[in-house]
C-alpha cells in the first residue's frame, strides 16, 4: 500500500507514517493489526471518493477469498483504533465507506494530492422508487414543506389515512436530492409491527449490516453521522413511541442528517415541524360546475386522470362535470377515495357511480398488486386507522359518528359522555383523535367545530358496538339539539327567525337528523314533536318554508303525541300561510 509522492498524512491528532506502517496519536502509538492499517491506507488514497465493500476487500486481500464480515472487523478495528468521538470512518448506505477527514499530507511531490474533502461529482444515491403516476395538486404543502428543510431538522406530515402523505413525502425527497451529496433514503414502516424492530427496518432500508460487537444503533449512527442525509420515515403513526426514540436519538448523534416522517399523529418531539396534509378543496354546493370551472380544483383533476387512465376516453366536459365533483364532494375529498372511484367510473359510469357511492366503504378497491393492502380498499384504510386506537378512543368515536355535519366541544361532552367516562375523558379522548388525523377542526378558533369524515363515521356505525349503544346516543343527541333549539331563539310565531337561524345555521344537518330519528318507527314522538315546534323558526329564517311544514306534519301526524302538543303543532302549522316553496330569507345564506 502506497500514495503516490507521500510518505506521511496527517490529520486531526494522527499521524500515519506509510512507509513505517504505523499510526500514532497523541500519547503515541496506536496499535493497529496489518489488515486495518492497509484498510486505512485504502481509504486515505481514495481520499473522498467512495470505496466499495468489493473493491476494499480485492485492494486489501488481493486474491485470497474472504467474507464481508473479515472486512467489518478490520473497519471496526480502525474506527476503535481512531476513537469514537472521531467519525474520520463514515458508512454511505448501499455504496461502501468513505474517508472524510482533514488531510494534510508530507509528500515529495505536493502537486500528486488532492485537495481535503473534495467531493466526488455523482455520488448522490437514494433508494427511492420511481415515481409512476403525477403528484396531482399539493404545490402549496410541497413548496412549504421543501422550504422547511432550510433551517428544520424534522418534519412531518400529518393527516388523515388516505390524503396522500406518502406520495408527497416522495415528492419532497426528490425535490430535495440535489442538497444531500450522501443520499434519500425511504425506510417504509408500514410492514413493521413491533416497535422493537423500527430501528432493524431502517438500517435495512439504508442496506445496513449489523456489525459483530457493535449495537446496530452504533452503525446507524457510523452510517449517518458526517453524511448530509435525507432519511424519509414514511408510515409511523403505529410506531409512534419507537420511531420518536429512534428519531430523537439519530438526530442528536448525527448533526447533519435531516428527517422527514409521515403520521397519522406528530412524533412529539422538541424540534419536530408538523405539516398538516387535508383533504383536497372542493366547489361551494351553490357553485355551477362547469368542465373549465370544476377543473381548476385538484380532486376533480385527479379523478380526471385517474379515470383516463382506465379508459383513454374519459374526459371532464360541461355534461359531465357536476356528477364529478359531486361524487368527490361525497367522498371529503380524500385522494385514496377518488382515485379509487376514478377506477370504477369507466365500468359502472358516473351516475351509477354516483348512486352506489353511498356504499363507497365496499364499492372502493383496487386490484393493483403494488399497493400495501391497506391501501386497496377504502375499508381497509380507515380499519387501519381504527385499529391503532386504544379502545376508550374507539369507543369515543364510535358515539362522535352519531352527529351529522360535524359539532361543538359541548356537543360532544353532553352526547358522548357515558358509562367509564367523564366529560373531561371525552376533551382528553376529542384532542387524541385530532391530532391522529380523524377527527378534523374547522378554522374557526373562537366557535371552533369538529367534524369526521364521512367515510370513518359510516365505518364507525358499522360496528357492532355502535348497533347496540345507537338507541341511547340518537336520544341523547336529540335531547341535546333540543335544547340547543330552545335556547336560541324561542319557538313559535313570536320567535326572531333571523336570530335562531343564526345560532343554528351551523347545525343544519345534526337537526335534520335528530328530527328524522326521533319522527322515525323507532324514535320518540314526543321528543319530535318539541324538536319540530322548537325548530318551526329556524327552518323559516334560513327560507326552507316547505322543510319547516314537512316536520310539522309528520310531527302532527306522530302517534303518542301529546293532545296540548298537537295542538300547538297545528297552531305552528296553520300560522305558515307562505305559499309552499324555497323562496330564501336574507338569512338563508348562512346555511352554507
């Protein structure tokens, strides 16, 4: 082993004496067996470039045939010998090692050495898959999350199964791969179940081999440690406690590596910059869906393509346009949901489509065989979602899906409270489910309104302990929105239209819903025929004059309804002398 022209190199402490074959530190010699020290002189001669596993043993070995595990004992041997608060020795993830230290060489011919830390031009490497469909959308939350990385050294993205966290994760690393000479690097913990093996799925993602002595935190670390890395961390929300260990411990011992993660829920960690990834806008209900109009919006484009994709043929036009947004519309707008229903549009067509999408829990699947299975089916999602919960979550949201249209923090004190839980339980159970992504929160910080999206309250009234606590949440949810009613502006004729539809405008589909239950075979008449007379104004103030008569009637009409009830009803009803249409009040647009 040789460098041409050099008979010394030193750097930091060291001194490596070529010639002589020995190293010395500080306090003088460092022993070094022969195969280390030639592995060193490997490196040295290379100086920044990159060596690999095969080229080191041939260089090294020569022709004798050795294992890969005589080459980690030698590297070991040198990285021991050099000290471990000296990372001269880095590990580059899939390609080799690398000497990264400062060298200053005592050579005969100065001009034969290049100079210190020279990079290599090339040496980026990433296992990240290509990218096979377009990122529709997302440029806001892509720009904001890229522009992160200037001064964060963790981020991420939190929202709902479904919205498209991974696919932008993706897009982010490769908008980023020119800034980390040392690579991107996916480490997908979908698959991983056990939090104790978090840190072996990462170190295989990064082609890791866990070396004999040494804990394989320690080799993570040696891989990392001087390397300008990009590691993407992408499904943690089952791992949450592991990853966020796993995460606080790399970033503390590695100062330039940078960690990107995807969530249903944030790490919780000092540092950590949380992105939070909704579902796509839609069109206003009141918004006229034209084919230029409806494209403009990210979840119609995406059902546009993915649909095309199907069936080259398909295309957004005037006549098609308002099924399409419809249908994204009853989907929340989730990505998962509308490239599935995109998939289905050129079999079934879109009016079908339309029609069965009440059922989208079934209806959504796709048979493509490189999707996780949790992504195949829109059941499949949301079930992985439900089951990460600890069950005083579930059982909080299981008694959430009983309101229509979202609601309020009392809403949901009063109606979900119960056996085992207190109203504080139902604040502390609310906040968990936010910040996992499935329940959302309006923008409306002073009034603020949750709501779940559709798809995981028909999930949650799927189930079969939701079947049996049904009866007593609609009651308890009816008995609430009547009060509610009571309180806002009075009932009958004398009662300020205007000021009930204000304070119930918001509650528009939790009303309806209490009333169609409580009016229904299996309500309480009783209950109905207040919550109708209760309502008679709002449902004058926001101009739906023809709904406000339909829920007097059947109210009237309810079998076991009170003789000084009824009467008041007819009374309500024989006051509305406007002819039966929709015409608006000034105060209908606050329904929307």
């Amino acid at each position: 082993m040789s460098l041409p022209g050099v008979q010394d190199v030193a750097f930091g402490s060291f001194r490596l004496s070529i010639p002589q074959r020995t190293l010395s530190g500080r306090d003088g010699p460092v022993p070094l067996p022969s195969r280390a020290f030639d592995v060193l002189v490997t490196l040295i001669e290379s100086r920044a470039a990159v060596v690999s596993k095969r080229d080191l043993i041939e260089r090294v070995w020569g022709d004798i045939s050795v294992e890969e595990n005589n080459l980690h004992v030698q590297i070991s041997h040198v990285r021991r010998a050099l000290g471990s608060e000296n990372r001269y020795i880095v590990t580059i993830p899939g390609r080799g090692y690398r000497f990264v230290g400062e060298l200053n060489p005592v050579s005969t011919d100065p001009r034969s050495f290049s100079p210190a830390g020279a990079r290599e031009p090339g040496l980026r490497r990433s296992n990240l898959p290509a990218q096979m469909t377009a990122l529709i959308g997302r440029e806001q939350d892509l720009a904001a999350a890229t522009a992160l990385f200037g001064s964060a050294r963790l981020v991420t993205l939190v929202g709902p199964g479904g919205v498209g966290k991974s696919k932008l994760a993706l897009a982010i690393a490769r908008a980023l791969s020119n800034r980390f000479e040392a690579g991107c690097w996916l480490a997908d913990l979908g698959p991983t179940s056990d939090g104790a093996q978090a840190l072996a799925a990462v170190a295989a993602s990064l082609e890791l081999d866990e070396r004999p002595g040494q804990a394989l935190l320690e080799s993570l670390t040696d891989a990392v440690y001087d390397g300008h890395v990009l590691l993407v961390l992408d499904n943690c929300e089952h791992l949450l406690e592991a990853v966020a260990d796993l995460a606080a411990g790399l970033l503390q011992r590695c100062p330039r590596l940078r960690i990107l993660c995807t969530s249903q829920a944030p790490l919780a960690l000092d540092g950590e910059h949380v992105r939070r990834i909704a579902p796509f806008d839609l069109p206003q209900p009141s918004e006229a869906a034209t084919a230029e109009s409806a494209s403009a919006y990210d979840a119609v484009r995406l059902f546009a393509e993915r649909a095309a994709a199907v069936d080259g043929r398909f295309e957004i036009t005037d006549a098609t346009a308002a099924s399409v947004v419809e249908i994204c519309r009853r989907l929340d707008g989730i990505p998962l949901a509308i490239e599935l229903a995109a998939a289905r549009a050129p079999l079934l067509g879109l009016e079908p489509l339309l029609a069965r999408i009440a059922d989208s829990l079934g209806l959504l699947s796709d048979d493509r065989r490189d999707l996780p299975d949790r992504h195949r089916t829109l059941r499949a999602a949301i079930a992985w979602s439900y089951g990460l919960l600890p069950d005083p979550q579930r059982q909080i949201l299981r008694r959430l899906s009983v309101f229509a249209g979202g609601f309020t923090l009392a809403a949901a004190q009063e109606v979900a409270v119960g056996v085992g839980f207190a109203p504080w339980e139902v604040v502390h159970g609310l906040g968990a489910l936010v910040q996992r992504s499935l329940v959302t929160t309006g923008p409306d910080l002073i009034r603020p309104r949750h709501r779940m999206l559709q798809a995981m309250r028909d999930f949650a009234q799927e189930q079969p302990e939701f079947v049996a606590e049904r009866p007593e949440l609609a009651r308890r949810h009816a008995e609430y929105f009547l009060r509610l009613a009571e309180s806002a502006g009075g009932e009958g004729d004398d009662a300020d239209s205007d000021e009930t539809a204000a304070a119930l405008a918001p509650e528009i589909d939790n009303l309806r819903a209490a009333l169609a239950w409580a009016l229904s075979p299996d309500g309480d008449a009783a209950l109905g025929a207040a919550l109708a007379a209760a309502t008679a104004p709002f449902w004058s103030g926001v101009g739906l004059l023809t709904e406000r008569r339909t829920w007097l009637s059947q109210a009237v009409e309810a079998p076991g309804v009170e003789p000084p009830v009824r009467s008041r009803l007819k009374r309500l009803l024989d006051s509305d002398r406007a002819p039966l249409s929709d015409e608006p009040s000034p105060a209908a647009e606050l329904r929307h």
